[in-house]
C-alpha cells in the first residue's frame, strides 16, 4: 500500500469563505474528505496536513522519508516564494505532485511563476477542487509505475 503525504499550505484552511469566486465554495475539510474518500478507493494511505508555516511545512517534507512513498503538495502562495519549500523536495527525492485550486498562469504575473513545478513529477492546475483528486490519482499512477518498472 503507498503511503502519500497530503500538504495543504496557507491560508487554505479558510476555503469556503476566502475569495469564493476564486477558490469556490468548498471547504478544506470537504476536500480533505474528498481525498480519504479517493484514498480508499485507490488502496491508498493518505496523511492530511494544512500549516501557515512555511518552516512547519519544510519539516513535513523532510520527516515524510522513509514513510511515505509521495506527497501532494498545494504550498499556495508559498509556490511563489519558498526556495526553502523547494529545496526540501529536492533533498528527500520523494515523487510531488503540485497542485492547485485557480489556474496560476490565468492569474496575477506573480502568481505565474513557480518554484516547485520543475522538481515536481507533475501539476493540476485550475479544476478547483478536482485539482487534488486528479493530482493524488496521477501520482498514485506514477508511482504504480515507478514500481513495475
């Protein structure tokens, strides 16, 4: 059974009420019930975490070796800014998939730029909630790959 690393970054845990026209309606925890939902269907162990921290987040990833075989990843606006985010993926050589909510290149030009993307076996991007649902079963196909291989 693959063991996956749920990463949910700032300011996701106020889904639902920020910028509804944006991020939509649904709530963190609906998502995250989406995702135990898919999980088990998939044959899949899922971990969920959400932090504001940017520190908290770095130590996830490095504490996720050894114990889980892939993380997903939505590190929101820290996409834009976390070298240390990006660094972490690098280091542990655990398979990320990025994604999230809102297309970020149909976005702001900040928003544009990611520096998780290129170390990151792959991204969903702008299917809202889907976002996490197609990037937790692409990574699961991956890493059925990667193993057959």
């Amino acid at each position: 059974m693959f063991k996956v690393l749920v990463i949910h970054g700032p300011n996701l845990n106020l889904l639902g009420k920020r910028e509804p026209e944006i991020y939509g309606k649904t709530t963190l925890e609906e998502i995250n019930s989406m995702l135990r939902e898919l999980a088990s269907e998939l044959g899949v162990y899922i971990e969920l975490i959400q932090s504001n921290h940017e520190g908290e987040i770095v130590t996830k990833i490095q504490e996720a070796i050894g114990k889980f075989d892939g993380i997903l990843i939505n590190p929101a606006a820290y996409t834009h800014t976390s070298i240390a985010i990006r660094d972490a993926i690098i280091s542990t050589s655990i398979p990320t998939v990025e994604v999230h909510i809102s297309n970020i290149y149909r976005r702001e030009e900040f928003r544009r730029r990611s520096f998780i993307s290129d170390v990151a076996v792959g991204v969903v991007s702008g299917f809202g909630k889907e976002s996490y649902l197609l990037g937790l079963r692409g990574l699961v196909n991956y890493l059925k790959e990667k193993q057959s291989a």
